[in-house]
C-alpha cells in the first residue's frame, strides 16, 4: 500500500510539473500590464544628482504601461524606463524553461537571478522579488527570444500567473500585473 502510494505522488508531482508549462499558453499573457516595480541587479556609483535623475525616470517609468501582443513586448506611450521593446512573436515557437527554486546561497545571492542562464536552478530571494507567497518548487520561464544590449542572453518572462508576470532582462527585472479588461 505504501508502494502504491509512493508512485501515485510521484505520479502526481510529473503530472504537476508538465501541467503547469502547459497551463499558460503565451497568448494568455496577451494583453495591458501595469509596470509595480522595476529592480536594478546592478551596482550604481553614481552622484547625488544622477541617483536624483534615477529616481525621477524610476517613479516615471511606474506610470507606463507595457503591451504584450503576437508582435511581441512593448512600452505604451512615452518610454521613460529605457525599456527597448521587443518585436519577436514569441507565441509562435514558444521556448518554456523550468527552474528549479533553491534556498539562497552566496551563488544566488550574488548573481540575482543571473544563475538562471546558465543553470536549471533559481535562487528564493528572485523568486520572492516576483511575488513573496509564490509556493510552487519551479518557476517557469518564457523566452521572449530578444537578445539584450549586454550579451548573449535573451529577455525572459517569468510566469508567476496568468495576471503577474517579471520581465528579466539580465541586471534587470520589471515586475508586471495585468490590467483587467473593461467590459
């Protein structure tokens, strides 16, 4: 009976993981998204003045909206996040990673997020950035198939659900959430 029990939940847990890459189709994240945060992985050495200047794109840069459509991912309207927008219909040959969540360790801790190139693996403490109730052990990634200003590496959409989503950009995550459609 035990037995029996083992391979169900382990039935369960392969069943699980192939369903929830297959639950969120890229058209389903078609639609308005409202910009709630936009995190810098990045050090800054900057003065007073340009951390000032930063701040003021940072607060500008909260009140645009980004569209996700079959073209790919853009900014509506005046810019100001020096987002470069994405023109790849990403929903037609869509690229799902899964990455497994582990407790943070100085690895994760210092690349934030960056382990996700390279790795099968994703620290807490970005997963938490994304959303702090998030409890599944992976986090499913869309490639967006842009590559970004600094390398190889592609514009990835975290899927945290079907109304919050990260847009990672490699020193960079803009968290998302949907606008409701008005009826």
């Amino acid at each position: 009976m035990i037995k029996r029990l083992k391979i169900f939940l382990m039935f369960c847990v392969i069943c699980q993981n192939f369903c929830i890459a297959q639950t969120i189709e890229p058209e389903s994240l078609f639609g308005k998204w409202k910009i709630r945060d936009w995190l810098f992985f990045e050090k800054f050495s900057e003065t007073k003045q340009e951390h000032k200047v930063r701040l003021k794109e940072f607060s500008e840069c909260l009140k645009n909206k980004v569209i996700i459509d079959s073209e790919g991912i853009k900014i509506q309207g005046n810019n100001k996040c020096n987002f470069s927008p994405c023109n790849y219909a990403f929903s037609k040959h869509p690229q799902y990673l899964e990455k497994k969540i582990i407790q943070d360790n100085d690895f994760t801790r210092k690349e934030q997020g960056s382990e996700m190139i390279d790795s099968n693996i994703v620290g807490r403490k970005f997963v938490d950035y994304l959303d702090k109730k998030y409890t599944k052990p992976t986090l499913l990634l869309l490639d967006a198939g842009c590559t970004q200003s600094y390398g190889d590496f592609t514009m990835k959409i975290c899927i945290v659900s079907k109304n919050k989503i990260g847009l990672f950009m490699g020193e960079e995550l803009m968290i998302l959430e949907r606008i409701p459609c008005k009826k």
